[in-house]
C-alpha cells in the first residue's frame, strides 16, 4: 500500500491511498504541471472524466481545484474499491461516482451521462488504448463545447490529432508526454482563448 499526494487546491497536502497492483501514478511534478497549464478556468466547475483512473489522483487534484464533480472508471475492481474509499475519506462521496469498466472494450459504463468539461486519459503505455480513446473522443459526444482533453502518454510517442479536437500543446515531463486538446468550436463561432 502506498499513497499518492494531492498537489494543490483546497485538499493541498491530503493524500490518496494507492494498492500496489501495477498502477503507474502521475508523478506529482507532472500534475502540478499539468495545472498550472489549465490554470483556473477549465477547472472551476466542471464535470470531470477521469479514464483509466487508477489511484485517481487527476480527478482528485481537479476536485481539490474547484471542479464540481468527478467521474472515474477503473478495470480493476479492487482498485476501484480503494480508490472509492479514498475519495469518501477527503468528503468528497457526494461529488463523485467511482465505476468499474474495462476500457479496452472501447465503450463507456452506460450510467456515466456525457457530456463533460474536462477529460484525463491516461491508459497503460503499451497498446494503442490511447490513440482508440483520443479518436473516440473527437468522434462522440464525451467532451462539451469547448471542453478539454489532457492525454498522457510514453515520451516519444505521437499526440494523434483526429478531426473534431485541436492539439493546444504537447509537454514532456521525463518519460511521460502530455498532451492538452479542446473540442473544435462548430462553424461560424469562435473558440475560446487559451486554455
């Protein structure tokens, strides 16, 4: 058992219990800056999709910063559990619904309502679960207007860029790669500025 540190926000210092069952966590340099890339607004009330969960630390540091709700898959049951647990020890029970999927299969859990505001996807490395969930986003209604997806993945590896998203920015952080999208606007309205 290990734990996993909340970066910033209202549960600054708190921390996630993590079970050691392969989970790979984003490393807190890389979370503090993938915030400081988001900044305020993207997160301030949004409904959160954190896919590929595992300790659920993305999802939680954007609940720490203000997001309204938070909703996380994760294939292994047991982590899942954990994960659960964790978030009611923060007070965070009402504001999220922690669900089992394996996300492999390529779909959703059918009780999780679209659309959201701002998605994590951080997949295991190996595989082309990434590039799949990258494509089905820009496809599907998961994302709002305007709303942002922040995608992570091996160093060296290449952002995809499907039509319906547009790459803002692409960051290394050691061997991890971020990339941050935001859905296209429809014809004829502009897109909002920054991130």
């Amino acid at each position: 058992m290990g734990f996993v540190r909340i970066v910033g926000g209202s549960l600054g210092g708190r921390r996630l219990q993590v079970l050691d069952r392969g989970i790979r966590p984003t490393s807190e340099r890389t979370r503090e800056a993938i915030f400081d890339i988001l900044g305020g607004g993207p997160v301030a009330g949004a409904r959160v999709l954190d896919l590929y969960a595992g300790t659920g630390a993305l999802g939680a540091e954007a609940l720490s910063r203000g997001a309204r709700t938070a909703d996380f898959v994760e294939k292994d049951r047991a982590v899942a559990r954990r994960l659960e647990e964790s978030l009611r020890e923060l007070g965070l029970a009402e504001r999220v619904r922690v669900e089992v999927a394996d996300l492999d299969r390529g779909a959703l859990p059918a009780s999780l309502e679209s659309p959201w505001d701002l998605v994590f996807l951080d997949p295991p490395y190996q595989g082309d679960a990434g590039r799949r969930w990258v494509e089905a986003i820009a496809r599907g209604a998961i994302l709002g207007e305007g709303g942002i997806l922040v995608y992570e993945r091996r160093k060296g590896t290449e952002a995809p860029v499907p039509a319906g998203l547009t790459l803002l920015t692409d960051r290394t952080y050691g061997d991890t790669a971020v990339a941050f999208y935001r859905t296209d606007a429809p014809e004829g309205r502009s897109g909002q500025g920054g991130l």
